[in-house]
C-alpha cells in the first residue's frame, strides 16, 4: 500500500495519469480532500463509489488517533497522545498565543540522542515518522479542537534533523498552496546539533527558524547532558550556525534549559556570552522541567534574571520561555513515559 498524504499534488497527479489513467482534475480532487483532513477514502464524496474502492485498495491515509487529551486548566494548553495504525505512539501539544496557534509536533517514535535531562530521550529510539504521519497530527488537533492552526513547532519527541528526508518533504507539504499553507515563517524548527544536518538545512535556504538546543556553555558540561556533544563539540556546532546565518540571513534562537547548579552559574553565563558574541541569534532560556530518575532542578527565578543581565552586557538578548501546559507536563515525552509503564 502507498502513502497517499506523503506525496505532492504534482506526484499524485502524475500516479492518477500514469498509472490509473485518471485525468489530473480527479487528482485535484483527492488531494484537497487530504489537505482538509479526510481520513478516509469514503469521504471523498464528489468521487464515485468505484474509484474511492479502488483507491482505497492502491493508498492508505495516516490517521493520529487520539488515545489520551489533557487540557491545562491555567491557559487551555491542550495535550494529546496519538496512537498510529501500528500502535505506536507520540505527543503533540497545542498551544494558544495571541498570534493563533501553535502546534508542538512530534518528528519520531522516541529518539536516538540521550539528552540526560529529557523525557523522550530516556525511552530510546522506536522509528521515524513518515511526512504524512506528521501532517496528521495537526489534522487531527484542528477537527479536534474545531481551529486553524497557524504555526508549527518541530519541539515534540524526536530529533528532527535525525530524519532529514521526511521532515523536509513534510516541510514543503505543509507549506504548499495546495495543502496546509502554512508558511515557513511560521515554522521553527528544533535541533540537538547534528552538524552535518544543519550544512544541508542551510543549502534548503528555507525560510523558517531554527533553534539549536544548547544548553551548556562549554564541552564539559554539555557532553555530560547531551551526547551528541561528543560527536560534534560546541566550536565544531557554532561555526555551523554562523554559516548557517550568513545564508540564510536568520536569526538562530538558542534553547537553553537552566538546571540548577549544573549550567546556570555567573561563569556559565559569560562563558555562554564569550562563544555567541556577534552572532545574530537569541537566547531562550527554559527552567528545566524535572523529569523523573533525572535528580535535575529548575534554577531559582534570581538565577534566570542574572543571566540575562549577564548576556545582555555582552549584547546578547535573552528572555525566559513562558511555561504554559505547566500542570499538564506539556513538555513532551513525559505523558507517553506515564503510559508506557
Ligand atoms: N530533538 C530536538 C527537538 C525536540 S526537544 C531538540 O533536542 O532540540 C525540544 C526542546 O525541549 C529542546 O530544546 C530540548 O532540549 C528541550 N527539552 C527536553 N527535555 C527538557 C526538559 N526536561 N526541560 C526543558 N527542556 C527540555
Ligand atoms: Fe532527543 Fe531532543 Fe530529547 Fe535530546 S532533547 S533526547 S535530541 S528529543
């Protein structure tokens, strides 16, 4: 069975002539159908009978089932945890800014990286998401919630850049006329620092945001919390970024999850100030959200503000991430974590 939400309108197009004999307005028909959610094939009404039958016995449609749903009750942050059709399951979270909203999008079943403080990284790596499985999340939380979703972030369980080829392809379908339209500038994408990765995202010269999750100021720190550090060191990370600026003339937003007396003294924070100077970028910092077996805390609020004074000295704009979804674990992995056990 093939894929059908994974493809471009041009690839179903080409499928339907070439191999059904199907002329390209029946194309046309079908993938608006996607764009607007359809789950299945016998929704599909303006189609006849017979085609959607033997469609249905060409493609299969992605479809996030809804296995759990917290809603926050401080600011309405919703959670989910979908499930696939090979039971398999990630978090999406769906947020309500003043600007529209915002889904938080899961790129992976797990995730190979081991960040020590993360939720999802403790539960190992499972398998990629396909282009389409990541459309069906947002799919699902609109009809769910009844909304338009206006932006997207690729925060949720998975390393994005550890599944290069699909999260592209879900990129340009999610930001294509005939599917989602939703535009890159309103796309940020979330990175443990896969180098290599971040030279070909350059080369895409894609208009969306990219955030490099750094959170340590120097190697020895940073290998402790994040082995991937391991592999490619901080200076080998941040010339990456500094290309990666110089083309695509964006600005790099820096994650930085503050853990109490692990990366979050004065020295951390000059440390952090000497390495980023003169780079067109802005600091995020998160109070880490603790997560079980982890032994991690969230700096104390005196902590967060003197870092930001310290970046700031040094012309570096920093702001503390506003928590929402707080009561809800909203961060992702912790409720797929509870699930499992
Ligand atoms: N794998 C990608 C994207 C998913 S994680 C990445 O690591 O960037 C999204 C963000 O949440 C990352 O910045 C990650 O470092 C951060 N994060 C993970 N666990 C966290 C926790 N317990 N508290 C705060 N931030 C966390
Ligand atoms: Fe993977 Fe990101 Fe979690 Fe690290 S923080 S384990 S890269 S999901």
């Amino acid at each position: 069975m093939k894929d059908i939400g994974s493809l471009t309108l041009e690839e179903l197009t080409a499928q339907f002539q070439n191999e059904l004999g199907l002329p390209a307005f029946r194309a046309k028909q079908v993938y608006k159908w996607l764009a607007d959610g359809a789950v299945d094939f016998s929704e599909m009404t303006n189609i006849s009978k017979e085609l959607r039958n033997n469609l249905s016995n060409i493609y299969y449609i992605s479809v996030a089932n809804i296995e759990k749903k917290l809603i926050s009750v401080y600011d309405k942050t919703v959670k989910y945890l979908f499930s696939f059709s090979d039971g398999n399951m990630i978090e999406s979270v769906v947020m309500n800014y003043h600007h529209g909203y915002t889904i938080c999008l899961s790129t992976q079943v797990g995730c190979k990286m081991g960040c020590t403080f993360c939720a999802t990284g403790q539960g190992g790596f499972v398998r990629n998401l396909t282009p389409s499985e990541m459309l069906a999340q947002i799919h699902r939380a609109q009809k769910d919630l009844g909304i338009r979703i206006s932006n997207i972030v690729l925060m949720g369980m998975g390393e994005p850049l550890d599944n290069y080829d699909n999260v592209i392809r879900f990129l340009r379908l999610v930001s294509s006329e005939d599917n989602l339209n939703i535009g890159m500038r309103h796309i940020s994408l979330s990175t443990c620092g896969l180098v290599d990765r971040i030279y070909d995202l350059e080369k895409e010269n894609l208009q969306l945001t990219l955030s490099v999750s750094l959170h340590a100021p120097n190697d020895e720190i940073r290998s402790r919390t994040m082995p991937v550090n391991k592999r490619y060191p901080i200076d080998t990370l941040l010339s990456a970024c500094r290309s990666y600026v110089n083309t695509t003339k964006r600005r790099i937003s820096f994650e930085y999850a503050m853990i109490s007396g692990v990366n979050d003294s004065d020295e951390c924070a000059r440390e952090l100030a000497q390495r980023l100077k003169g780079m067109l970028c802005h600091v995020n910092l998160i109070p880490v959200n603790p997560v079980k077996n982890t032994g991690y805390k969230k700096s104390a609020q005196e902590r967060q503000q003197a870092f930001i004074r310290i970046l700031g000295k040094y012309g570096i704009t920093a702001t503390v991430r506003r928590t929402l979804g707080a009561d809800i674990n909203a961060s992702c992995g912790q409720l797929r974590g509870a699930h499992n056990k």
